[in-house]
C-alpha cells in the first residue's frame, strides 16, 4: 500500500481536474465534481485544510484510480 501525501481539498480538486473532474457546485465545505467523458462521475471533495486518509483514499477509489497514479498528478 502506497504512502498518501497530506493534501488539501483545493489539492485534490486540482489534481483531479487534470484528467478531466470539472467543477459542478460547491454546498458549504464540500465541492462536487462531475467528469465530462463517460462514465460521467461524481466526487464529493470536503474542502477543507487537509483531507482525512480514509477520505482521500475513497475518492481515488472513486475516481477509479490508484494512489500511485493519483500521486503522478500532483
């Protein structure tokens, strides 16, 4: 299991917006991205000064990535 890095929300959502998550609404802390090409998901992204390990790894799960290709877009 790879190490995962301490990321801010702003992070991730940067990060994810390079293979293609754009940016839908935002709801208090928590940015929802949708992805433009099939199969169109969704991530929920707490905005927030870090994001939680568990979090974090749930939304590259959810992405459908693994931490080390989430690591290569940072």
């Amino acid at each position: 299991m790879s190490h995962l890095p301490r990321l801010s929300g702003r992070e991730v959502v940067g990060a994810l917006r390079k293979i293609g998550y754009v940016f839908d609404h935002q709801r208090s802390s928590h940015i929802v991205l949708r992805q433009t090409a099939p199969p169109h998901r969704r991530l929920t992204v707490p905005d927030h000064d870090e994001v939680a390990k568990g979090t974090l790894r749930a939304i590259i799960r959810q992405a459908g990535l693994t931490v080390d290709e989430f690591k290569a877009l940072l």
